[in-house]
C-alpha cells in the first residue's frame, strides 16, 4: 500500500510535466556546428533548428542574428515543402538584426526534419541561444522566445537516475 501512495505522486508529476510541455507554443531546439572555415579569417557555423508548435497557413517564424557577431549567412535545408524559409542580412550600420524567416505554406504544418542555416561568425565565441519570434499569416505578433541547445543525452540519463535514486530512498524509508 505505501508503494502505491509513491506510484500515484510520480504519475501526478508526470501528468503535470507533460500537461506544461503539451501547452507550451512554440519551442525551438538547436545545435551549432563549428565549419571548416573556407576563407582566412573567416569563421564558419551552422545553426541546425528543430521546431515544435502548432501553426496556421503563412505562420512565420524568425530567428534574430546580432548584427554585431554575424556576417553573411543563408539557409542550408528546410524541413519539407509546407515550409519556406528565407533570410534578411544583419546591418550593423543601423543597427538592425539579420533574421532567419521560415514560413508556414499549410496548415498543421509540422517540421519533420530539421532546419539549417550557415553564418560567419565575426567573434570568437560558439555561438548560443537566439531570441525568436511567431507571427501570424497577417504579421501579427503571436509569441517569442528564446531557442534552447539540444540536451545531451548524458544529461536526460543522469536526472533519470537521480530521480531513480530519490524514488528508491523514498521507498525504502517506508
């Protein structure tokens, strides 16, 4: 019986993990790969994208590139063909941001495969998280963020087994 008591509290918290997962919008995951660099003094990157979220018809998202750290950059692959993805050039004069634009063409789109962009980073930092925005078919704002790094598997495995660990102290305690 006490073992049943445990059961119900991991069941509640994982009810309650996956309900804040499943109503969260749109979230962005990345990796940053370090290129050769095919120009001297030129170093080269890419940002791979993997896209969560429900979007509508002409749903936009734009991942915004620091003019002051990237130079030149263009997308390298898009998920499918219910997406489009395009780029606007970082002007450091203004300042204004570079942006990375990927557009719903149907509903219910779903990015099945990841996106890609390569750059040319003008600082000698590995590049980190972006802040990005959702807009609408009509340009209007529906939410922003920040993208996230993909998590190492060793990461997920160690909270498992923490969790694990704690669970079986808890038990053991009863």
């Amino acid at each position: 019986m006490k073992h049943a008591a445990w059961i119900r509290q991991a069941l509640a918290v994982a009810c309650l993990i996956g309900s804040a997962w499943a109503s969260a919008a749109t979230s962005i995951v990345y990796q940053a790969t370090n290129l050769d660099d095919t120009v001297t003094g030129q170093d080269r990157w890419q940002y791979s994208y993997l896209v969560s979220g429900t979007f509508s018809p002409f749903d936009s998202i734009w991942i915004l590139f620091d003019p002051s750290r990237v130079e030149s950059f263009a997308p390298v692959s898009q998920p499918d063909s219910s997406w489009l993805t395009d780029t606007v050039a970082p002007t450091p004069v203004i300042p204004a941001d570079g942006i990375y634009m990927a557009q719903t063409m149907s509903g219910g789109a779903v990015a099945s495969a990841p996106f890609a962009v390569e750059f040319v980073r003008l600082d000698n930092e590995s590049p980190g998280a972006q802040a990005f925005e959702v807009y609408d078919g009509n340009f209007n704002f529906l939410g922003e963020g920040m993208t996230s790094p993909i998590p190492e598997p060793r990461s997920a495995l160690l909270l498992v087994a923490g969790l694990l660990v704690v669970a079986a102290r808890r038990v053991m305690r009863q």
